[in-house]
C-alpha cells in the first residue's frame, strides 16, 4: 500500500534489521542449504486478493527468503568472482528506487545522465584510462561485451550491419582465448555471427592469450575468405585472472584493422590500486572496455561501466533517434539509451557515486590492495602444504589450487577435490566454486568481500584441510 | 565507508527523508530546469582521494542532485508512460541491494530463483494468461523483445543460427506495425537482422495492425525468397496504447508457422482489472510475451516480465552450459542465465513480490482502474472543449489531443501545439508529452502514477487552457 506511516516505521525497523544483518552475516551458512523447491513450496500458489501489512511482509522476507539465500555479502564468500555492497551504495539504492528516474535521454532524468558522465570520467581517471574516453553504464559485462562487439561489426566497412543485416555479407570472425568469457561466445551467437564466427585462441602456460597464435589466425582466416573483424582480450580471465598481453595483441589488432575489446571485468576495478595500474597496460589502445564496479568495487549489482574510444560508432550501432532530432548539446548532454540495447535505464551512477565518496579513492585503492595481499597469504599457505599445490599464477586475489590426492588416479584425486568442495561448502562458513584446467578439477579461493579479514581466510584454509582429513577417512 | 553506525543514523534519516519526499513531491517542478552541463558543473572535476562523511555526501545529493532531477515520482508526471514506485518497492530495492546475491543460478540464490518463478506466475494468473507459461525477469521491454525474437530466429527450421550465424543462410523477415515500439527494430538490428528485415505493417484509423495487409506481406515475401520468421503484435502502442487483433494475427501466426511475440509493455498490467482482461486476448497463443511491471505495477525501474510457451526455444539460444552440466531438479528450480543475455542478475522479484502483497490483487486492479477512470474524465473534458480535439481512441490511460488552432495552417498549429506542451511543461506543475500522428503533431496525457488523484489531471487541463491564452496572445 502506499501508506507512508508504514514506510516510516518499517523502513526505519529495516534499516536496523539490515545493519545487524551485516554486522553479523557470518553466523548464517554461506551457501543456502534449501532443497529445490523449499522456498516455493513455503510460499503461497496464488497472489493474495487483499493487501497485506508491511510488517507481515517483512517478516515473511526474515523467515523465508533469508534461509533461502547464499548470502553474497558474508566475508566467507570465496567463490566465483566474490561481489559485495557497501552500505553507501545501499542508501544509494534505496534512493534510486524513490527518484525512480528513467535515464534514457538527457531531458528525462538531467542529473542521472550528468551524474554518470562524471562518475565514469572519475572511474577512468582513477584507472588510468586515457582522457577522451566515453564511458556509459550497462547493467552487466554480458551486455557491455555485446556492445562492444555489436559496435565492432558496425565499424566493417561496406558491411552496413545495421540496415542490411548479415545474410549475403562477408563471413564475420571474432577471435579470444580458449579462457576468454562465455559471454563473448554469447554475444556472438546474439549478434548472428553464431558460434562458428568465434574462434578460440589457445593460451600459454600461465593461461594468457598466445598473440603469434593470434596473428597466424587470422591470417589464415583470410586466406580462407572470413572477414576477421574483432579481437576480446581479458584482463583477469573468470578461472584464473589471467592477464592476456594487451599491448601485443592492440598491436596485432592496429595492423589487422580490426575492433580491440577489452574484457576487465573482475579485473579493470584493480587499477585504481597504483601499483596494479600496470594491469590496464595497452588498454589505452582498446576500441571498447568493460570494467564491472559491481565485482570488486563494492557498489551492488548491477552495474557494469562500459568504455569506448569511438561513441560515435556505438551509437551508430544502436540509435534510432534520426539525425534531425539530435541537439546541439549532446556532447554535454548525451541521450544515453543511444549507447545500448535497453531503452529504460536505471539510476545507476548515483551508488558509485556514493562509494567512491565515501571511501575516498585512497579507500577503495586500500581495500582491493589488501584483498590481493590476502590472496597472496593463502596462496603461501597451500604452497607450504605439500599435500596440496597451486596450479596458476595468482596475479590479483583469486588462487587456483587442489588436493594433490597423491597415489590417487587423476580421475580419483578430481572427485576427491570435488567432495573437498562440497565439504567446505556445507560447513556453512566458507563458500568455493571450481574450475577446470587442463582437464583436471581445480579449487578457487576468490577474494573481494568489503568484509573479509584474514580470520576468515584463515577459517576457509582450516575447514579445506579439515575436509581432506573426512574425504581420507 | 563501511561504517555500520553511519549506515545506521543516516539510513534512518534517509528513510524519514524519502517519506518526505514522496509526501511533498507535488511542491518540486516535475520537469527538471536545469541547463545541459549545470549538474556536472556542481560537481568536481576529479574523484576525491579521502573518505567523505555520508551525511555530507546526502546532503549533496539534496542541494545537486535533487533540483537537477525530472521527479517521475511527481503525480503530476504524464509523459510517455508514466511509471512509479510504491514504498514497499523502494525498502524491496534497499534489501536487494543489501543481499547482493546473482540470480544466475539456483544454486547461487535458491531464494531469489525461486521467488522469481513464483511471483511470475502469480501475475501470469492476475493477468489471466494460460497455464504453463514459463516467466524470467528482464531489465527492460527492449532485453524482453530481444530475447523472444532471438528465439523466434533459433526456431527457424533449419537455420542453426546459434551455430552457424546468419552468413550464406535464408534471408529472414519479421513484421510489426507501423506503431510499433522501436524496440522491435533495434532487435532486429541487434540480431543481423538488420532494418532491411523488418517489414512495418500499415495500421488502420484507430492505429491497429491490419492483418490482411500482413497476411498480404508474408505471402508476397515467401514469393520474392524471403523467409517469414516472426510477427511482433503491440498491445499497448506507444504512442497511442491501441490494441493490435492479437487472435487475428494469430491465425496468421499459425498458419505461416510464424513465431507470435507481444509486446504488452505497457498494457499488460492493465490485464489485472477484470474488466479489462480482454485486452490479452489471443495471447494465450502468443510464443513469447512481454509485460513491464515497472511501467504500470508500481514497481521502480526495472522489471520487465518475459513469458514464453517454449522456454526450450529460448533456452537453446542462450544456454552455454553444456548437456552434461544439466540437473535434474531443474524444472523445479531454473538457472535464469539460461534465458537471456546477462549472466549477472539482480534479485527483482523481491519488490514485485512485495508489491503484489501490499497492494493486493484487488488493490492494484483498483489503482488502474482509477487511471482508466480518469483518463476518460480527462477525454470528456478535451472533448467538450471546442477548440480541442481528441485525436485517438482512448482505451486505457493516455489520451492523444490536439489544440486545433482554427485558421491556422497545419504548421502553424503544430508549432502552436509544441508551444503550448513546452508553457505546461515550464510551469512545473505537470510534464507532457508528445507524438506524431499523422504527421500531425499531438499532445498527450499518460496517467500511470500511484499517487495520481484527479486533481493532479485537472491541474494539468487547466494549466494547457492556460498555456493556449499564452500561445494565442
């Protein structure tokens, strides 16, 4: 109901609710342990008719929801890529969801369209990201790499993607590593380039791009009559943050005339750290970028800052704004749904904004260096271990391990360290994911929770080597 | 900063704040008066290196961003379709941003999967669409549009186009009418389809698809090699909210073995008003199906509803996980990331959830039936005024109208009708849009907000009779 007493008392009840939820979020299990269809089955087949009290609401959120959730924000979330919200950004939330402006075009929402303008030039600068660089906001990577690309196959010459579509033109090839994303196999399925227009790269021993491997490619690709038309390099590639070599691969694009797109999505936060500014090295290069705040710069999702060199060849990709409708001051006053898919945009820059403030760039630059340094305790821990060993180089705050399992067969040691996994991941205090390399299982530790202390680390190593001793017994 | 007592004193304030906000949200000018650049001007040039107080930065937010806002909250908000969000929403948004979880998986938010199935389907059952239609939570219309005709494509017998792309294959072709959202043609730019391969079908006087001439086109298209794919029917146009013949071009749908998507952006909400339940009809045939519970639901940007009757179609042309990664529970409980483009999803179903149990069915329908209401008293006041005229069937809550301006040319009431939008939106009081109809330019009024009453609608009538004594003078 929009009755505002209930909305005052009970929003001032959540805000309590939610402080305690984060002061105390590590005495709930990481990972959910509902059984499929639990929460449905607790919650009522049909809509009710009449209204219900906000305070019943809410309670039904404490009873039924929160047993329900793996919980993102518990400093004991280790896997995937370990997102967390900063209470800033919370406020920053609520208040995007009462302004609820549509940032579409300049006119519809004037300080949403200016707000994000700033901030992504405040994010680039703290990057190191050359001036000149245009950057709008996407909800997630996926998106912001289909961009890229979409704008790549706008920059084909002669092609005329856009009016004319891809039946009867020139056979489009994309190239990334065999770690690069799915999302950069989806977008090309999306785009109507299918799986076949990509083609996968293979790494070198540290898991990085082979650029000679590159180059041969697409020469060959030539040769056999494709239009190779875009690179994606990945700066922290999702199992192993590697690093692809920008800078030769922007060199191999430059001779090639073909579209750079760099995938920084875990990664590019990191430079705002100035000893990891390094890892943005040749990106000043890149056609097009995305870096994803909602991984690793503590804002919630979702919000995924999309970089390009040429706005003028995205938007040539995407608006349908005819050109007598565009305004003289659209350099200040850029139309921001020009630059994407979705025409209705979220408020989104204002809890960047907010984080940034609130930490302070010094902060933010504090947080991510001490994530990295903890990766680096645990990874000197299981390196200690000779049961164990690292199996990828840990450049940033994700460490690639297993469980030796020696004397075991290959097969035997992979479903040791998966039981290893689901071990940890029952405790309810540390919560893993796995990957694949070379075929064999492989544990990550993924550190980036605005909450984790070394003590929690700590606890994730001693519950990784409690389970072997249950996996052995 | 990641201060809890901070987040504690200031959220609290917020929310006191917020109530105020939406309580006098009538006192702010609807339509923002700042100039291109002033926003960004206020603000510096560079991110702050040290921490900064929250209490500052709100208070900033209040003296910068506030004034430089377009209030869509504001009751007097009736341009383009006006949406806006229930406090129950908004605390929804501040708990979603505090949990943080990735709707990717089940098993990385059971909860939030499993809401979202959930409340899905309640609103399939409010809206009276068949059982045993599969819904996932988009961003946006445009990302709904995209998604079911990305699988209207993989549908096409033959075509492989996940795999093989859309290089050397038939030539596809897909209809929607001339009063179709641009959505529909952006998608078709987006998929290689291309602009080419979207024919507009002509509508008839009250702005509705005619069938015969698309039935007329597929035909003529087959004969000349192109290959029908799918027609996208509007209910709900943008400019005009007319209702396509959805059972009507079903048939057609049917019979050329054509994928059926509708878009029912903006009046499928409206299908929750029994009375007004027929304004899906035919939809039950429908493939795919779009309806924005953030435009008329009450809910803040974003949500958009997508349903399909072939959730495998959609899945094959987004899944990457492969076949052998499959669980078996996955009926009960989907991987979300499998039916579109984004990996990373927020937890949306938690404020629609609550929306849905604040209000009540019969709340909601209630609200809506007051903006039909009140569209049709807004319609008999333009109507019984002379020197107006209404332009367009009014079906639902906008109504397209004109200041005739007798004796003047075509151009010069046009100019006089954009002067008079442009007096009423200055005043503040009440923000209007405006569309072209046969090339004429007209004046509309969309009624959507929560906090809408009918003098809010009477303030604006008078404001345009003003506006014309001003033009006229």
């Amino acid at each position: 109901m929009d009755d505002l007493e209930a909305f005052r008392t009970e929003g001032r009840r959540l805000v309590d609710w939610i402080a305690r939820y984060l002061e105390g979020g590590e005495k709930l299990p990481v990972l959910a342990r509902v059984r499929p269809g639990e929460v449905r089955g607790s919650l009522p087949a049909s809509p009710p008719e009449k209204p219900e009290a906000l305070e019943a609401i809410l309670a039904d959120v404490e009873r039924i929801i929160v047993p329900g959730l793996t919980h993102w924000n518990h400093p004991g979330f280790f896997a995937y890529f370990s997102n967390s919200s900063a209470p800033p950004a919370i406020l920053a939330e609520m208040l995007s969801a009462t302004f609820n402006v549509n940032a579409m075009l300049w006119k519809t929402s004037p300080a949403a369209t200016e707000l994000e303008v700033v901030v992504l030039d405040w994010l680039r600068q703290m990057t190191g990201l050359p001036e000149g660089m245009f950057g709008v906001i996407q909800d997630s990577a996926s998106s912001s790499t289909l961009v890229g690309l979409a704008a790549a196959r706008e920059a084909v010459p002669g092609l005329e993607a856009r009016r004319r579509g891809l039946v009867g033109q020139a056979r489009l090839r994309m190239y990334a590593s065999d770690q690069a994303h799915s999302s950069v196999e989806k977008a090309g399925i999306v785009l109507g380039i299918g799986q076949d227009g990509l083609r996968k790269i293979g790494t070198d021993a540290d898991f990085r791009m082979d650029v000679r491997a590159l180059a041969a490619a697409i020469r060959e690709d030539r040769a056999a009559g494709w239009t190779p038309f875009a690179v994606t390099a990945t700066v922290g590639s999702t199992s192993t943050t590697s690093i692809d070599p920008v800078p030769e691969i922007a060199d191999v694009c430059a001779n090639e005339r073909v579209w750079l797109h760099v995938d920084a999505a875990y990664a590019g936060s990191a430079a705002v750290v100035p000893e990891l500014r390094w890892l943005l090295r040749g990106c000043e290069r890149a056609d097009s970028l995305v870096m994803n705040p909602h991984k690793w710069l503590f804002v919630p999702v979702d919000l995924s800052a999309f970089y390009t060199r040429r706005p003028e060849v995205v938007k040539a990709a995407f608006s349908l704004v005819p050109e007598y409708l565009r305004t003289p001051e659209e350099s200040v006053a850029p139309n921001m749904m020009d630059y994407g898919v979705s025409l209705g945009r979220r408020f989104r820059a204002l809890k960047l904004w907010m984080v940034i403030r609130a930490f302070g760039h010094e902060g933010l630059a504090a947080r991510i260096r001490e994530h990295v340094r903890l990766a680096q305790v645990f990874r000197g821990w299981v390196a200690q271990d000779t049961a164990f060993e690292v199996v990828a180089p840990t450049p940033l705050s994700v460490v690639c391990f297993r469980w030796r399992g020696q004397g075991l067969s290959a097969e035997d040691a992979d479903r040791a360290n998966e039981k290893i996994l689901d071990s940890v991941n029952l405790s309810g205090e540390a919560f893993l994911s796995h990957t694949k390399l070379g075929g064999r299982t492989v544990l990550r530790l993924a550190i980036g929770n605005v909450r984790t202390e070394e003590r929690h680390v700590q606890k994730a190593w001693d519950q990784i080597r409690n389970a072997v001793g249950l996996v052995n017994r």
